[in-house]
C-alpha cells in the first residue's frame, strides 16, 4: 500500500458502487472513478514520461478528480490550473513546473495554445472513456515509491514567481491516517466540498473520501451567493461533513440564514485557511450546539494541516480559537528569535516535523533551503523541518494560539503587534461581518478595513474598548463587500494593493 | 431601470445588461458581485434583502433585479 492508487483500489473492491464524487451533473461511483482515472493514466503513460508534471486544466467536477487520478497512474503528479487564472499566470506557473501534458476540457481547451504551451493537450472526455493497458500501469505502479510526487500544488496570491510545493503520496498517506482516525472518517460520510482542487485544504476531504469509500459531493461556488440553495443542495446530497474556509461559514452566519432554512444531516464542522470569527461560530453553535466543531491548522507545506482543536467550551465573541496540539504523527516546536524553544506562554515561530512536511519547492532550491531547514532543537542528525512563518504561543491549557503571520507582525510605536488581534476586536463589534487589518510601514500607520454596520467614528470606539491604545487602527475604511481571492478567503493582496481607492 | 443599470455597470463593467436574461446562469454575475451587488442595491434603496430573496431568478436580468427591489420597497 505504497502509493494512493493502492487506496483507492482497496477502497473500490469495498465500495464499488458507493458514490466517489458528485457534483450538480455528474457521480462517478468508485469503480467508475478508478476505470476513468486509469483510461486517463494509460493515455498520459504512453508519452512515457515519469515523475513529471501534468496539468489538469478542468473546472471542479468528478471528471476533474479523475484526471487528477489518472496524472498519478501513470507514474506522474498533477498540478491543477485554476480555470479562472489568468493566461499569463498561467505560462508563469508552467514555466516553473514544466508540465509534458495538459488535460483539459472542451470549454477551455481554447486557452492552451496562448500560455505557449508546447506538449500534448488531451480532452478528458476523449481520454477518460478509453480501454485501459492494466499491463502498462501495473508496470508503472511496480516501479513506483511512496515518496514519489503526487502532486505540486501553487500557493495563490503571492507576487512574483509562483511557489510549488512538491507533496508525496507518503505525505498524503500519512496525513490522511491522522484526519481519518481523528474524525471517525467512514464510507457513511457526505463531505460538502466547498475548497478549489488547487487549494490544499481539498487534499483533506478528497483523500480521506477516498480511503473510506466516503461521498465527496462538490458544491458549486455560485450557491455561495444563493444561500438557501446552498442548503437545499446540502440536504439533497445528504452533506453530513462539511470543511470549509471561515469566510464560507460567514456567510451563512451573516445572512441569519438558519432562520430560512437547515441543514438536516450535519454532524461535523470544520474549518481552516483563515481566522475563524467566535461571534460567527457561536452562531452556528447555538444552532446547532450538538454538532463537532474543529478548527484545523497548517499550511500546504504540510499536506494541509498540522495542529487541531475540537471545540469543547464556550468561547466569548472576539474571544480567538485555539489552534490546538499536533495531529497525531505530527511534530510541531515553537522557536525563539535566538533559535531556542520557547518558554511556555513566549510567542515565537512555528516549525514543523515529521511525515506530513512536504520536500519543499519544485524548481525553486533557494525558497526550499530557506523555508525548510534543519530541526535548530536537533543537532545530532539532519531532521529537517518546515518553517511555518506563524506566530504562535501556548496558553494555559497547554494549547496552542494563533497570534499571526510573521510578515504580519509589525513594530509600531516600540511595541510588536499582531494584526490579527486587531481584526478580532473589530470583528466582535455589533453588526461587523468582516474586518480585515493592514499595516503601511512608510507611514507607520495601521488601517482598518471592515465590511459592516457601524459607522467609521463607532467602530473606532469599539476597537478601543477592546485593545490597548497603540493597537488602535489609525485609519478606518468601511468597504461595501470585502473582496474573496479564488479559495474564498479574504484577498489581502488586493487590499493592500487597492485600498487607498476605496 | 437607468439606475439599476447604471448600478451593475457600476459593480460590473463592460457587460450589455439590457438586453442580458441569464447573467447568473451564464457566470457574467459571479458570486463576489453579486454578494456587491445585493450591498449596493441595499444601501441605495434601503431595502434589506433577505436570504429568501438570493435566488439565481431574481438576478438573471436588470429587470428581474429591478422587480426584487420594487417588492422590497414595498
């Protein structure tokens, strides 16, 4: 059971007929899954590469997850193109991963020759319906190691080249035994999957499907905007797990939506990928106060995640969630400025060890050195670990808080804050349903942005009764809608880039 | 219908909202502008639209967005 397609099979002699992926269209059960995933493998196998990249440039559907599949039976890893990406971002990813085949679909095969792309471009409904060379793909898998590639997966809104972090099928494996023992993970289970296939919290409802014989039903983005149709579609689909991002769940709680309508299978709420607000989750908690409730952590990096709290006491508005301790074959350290673990209670940076960490960046060999070092706790043999960039601390409880990014932590006045401290403030505020804190360093000014009812003077005062007074934004903009990057978290680049006209 | 109009070549520009009968259907309203659009057509018209009223029907058309804020005038 070296690579995820061994999963996946064992999985499928469980479960044939239990459905894989669906979404509003189409629902591949297991056995159909894994016969398309090798129709697509035995066509990318015959350009006779191996461990290379292959892009798959499909919108979010089963067929989508099949050619994801297929790319790794035929002993490569994928790389899924946002079809909403602009073509010149596009040619800048491919020029660092330098895909041998595209697969794509008829609505945007179109788009392939202007990224200048120069290999084979396949239409997954052309490839997915052929036989399969099972002589082929066997000989493929026997050579195949668990340390090999299954993916490469772009961190999105970064400037610059874009950044590939290289994930095995070891990685994904041992992941994936954490989430599915810590949940109770089973073939009974309906993930609501809201998250890009790009994205990496997707990894996590993906392949823990995968391995149970679970149903992945992926939602469509527009219902986000449609909310009741949202629910509709949940109870339709019979969703009894949903992992989103918080500003997913917002929504939700913002519209008072429970009042219109309930979902009426759930028994499980995650989240992960930004902070999640306490005034909207006690929304959902009183409710639905009999669900599970976990706020998940990590970054691609890390497959997805790498410490985790469940929900078990009540938390005040504004109060900040817990990030929790490592998942369970997962070794996490807080370091010091001077290299050293930190006492309990010290803020210092978050490293990561252990099976979960990816190998670091594909074509990129400074960002990797850089990001993914040796343990400085551990001189005694190379163990290399991963550099999160988060600021974190322990609390009383022997948890783990969230206090910010690195690059977020500014000086200001002599004193070192976390900008998110000051989101949450503003976010506990009446009537706030976003809020979003940048900091601009000429000026040594820290600016509030927030989407809600109160006024500029009124939300100034809020922030103030809550933080201390060289944390008090200078500068407030009451935004209309708080703008969305694709993953549905809040886009810090553009509002650092655009707020001074808003 | 010349300020709804005015308003979605406001939140999106570049798009023939007259004539248009399926700007959800078709992608042209996105999620995000339509989550801008309801908070500007609210503001404008004070008007406070509810869950009940996001529904693909009521933005598939500068006329459907006109008829949802004159029920919600009302």
């Amino acid at each position: 059971m070296k690579t995820i397609m061994d999963h996946l099979e064992k999985t499928m002699h469980s479960f044939p007929d239990n459905i894989a992926v669906s979404d509003e269209e189409y629902a591949y059960s297991y056995s159909e899954l894994v016969r398309r995933s090798k129709s697509v493998g035995t066509a990318v196998a015959a350009l006779k590469f191996r461990r290379r990249a292959v892009a798959v440039y499909m919108n979010k559907t089963p067929g989508c997850a099949a050619a994801m599949l297929g790319a790794a039976y035929s002993g490569n890893f994928y790389v899924v193109i946002d079809p909403k990406m602009p073509v010149e971002r596009i040619k800048k990813t491919f020029s660092v991963v330098e895909p041998v085949a595209v697969i794509t679909e008829e609505e945007l095969a179109v788009n392939v020759p202007e990224t200048g792309f120069q290999g084979s471009t396949f239409l997954y409904s052309e490839i997915s319906e052929k036989a399969a060379d099972e002589e082929l793909l066997g000989s493929i898998r026997a050579d195949m190691i668990d340390t090999d590639p299954l993916y490469c997966l772009f961190t999105s809104g970064s400037t610059g080249v874009p950044k590939g972090t290289v994930v095995s099928h070891a990685n994904v494996i041992s992941y994936t035994d954490w989430f599915i023992g810590a949940f109770g993970i089973d073939e009974t289970f309906v993930f609501g999957s809201q998250t890009p296939f790009y994205f990496s919290m997707s990894v996590t409802d993906l392949y823990s499907s995968l391995r149970t014989g679970a149903h992945l039903a992926i939602i469509p983005k527009k219902y986000f905007s449609f909310p009741i149709k949202l629910i509709q579609y949940l109870n339709d689909k019979k969703v009894n797990a949903i992992y989103w991002v918080p500003s997913a769940l917002c929504i939700v709680a913002n519209l008072q939506l429970f009042k219109y309508a309930k979902p009426e299978y759930l028994k499980m709420v995650l989240f992960a990928g930004e902070v999640m607000p306490t005034k909207q989750l006690n929304y959902w908690i009183s409710n639905f106060p009999e669900l599970k409730y976990a706020n998940l952590f990590g970054p691609t990096e890390t497959t997805d995640i790498c410490t985790y709290y469940v929900v078990n006491r009540h938390f005040e508005d504004g109060d900040s969630l817990p990030i929790g301790n490592a998942c369970e074959n997962c070794g996490v350290i807080v370091v010091n400025e001077d290299g050293r673990q930190c006492a309990p209670g010290e803020e210092g940076e978050l490293y990561v060890r252990g099976s979960f960490v990816a190998g670091g960046y594909y074509n990129n060999p400074e960002k990797t050195a850089e990001a993914f070092v040796r343990n400085p706790l551990n001189t005694a043999y190379p163990e290399i670990v991963y550099k999160t960039g988060d600021i974190v601390r322990y609390n009383e409880f022997g948890e783990l808080i969230y206090c910010g990014r690195k690059d977020f932590q500014i000086k200001h006045m002599g004193y070192r804050i976390e900008l998110g401290e000051i989101e949450n403030a503003a976010m506990a505020a009446e009537g706030v349903s976003s809020a979003a804190c940048l900091y601009d360093a000429q000026k040594d000014s820290i600016i509030l942005i927030y989407e809600g009812k109160p006024e500029k003077d009124d939300m100034c005062a809020e922030v103030k009764s809550r933080v201390p007074e060289y944390m008090v934004p200078s500068q407030y903009i009451r935004i209309k809608a708080m703008p969305h990057n694709s993953n549905g978290k809040i886009d810090r680049v553009w509002l650092k880039n655009n707020y001074k006209e808003i | 219908m010349e300020e709804i109009l005015e308003i979605l070549g406001e939140v999106k520009p570049g798009v023939d909202f007259e004539n248009a009968t399926d700007l959800v259907g078709s992608g042209v309203l996105d999620s995000m502008t339509i989550i801008q659009l309801v908070a500007r057509l609210s503001d404008e018209y004070d008007i406070e639209i509810t869950p009940l009223d996001l529904v693909p029907e009521n933005f598939e058309s500068a006329a459907a967005i006109k008829a949802l804020v004159e029920r919600l005038e009302d």
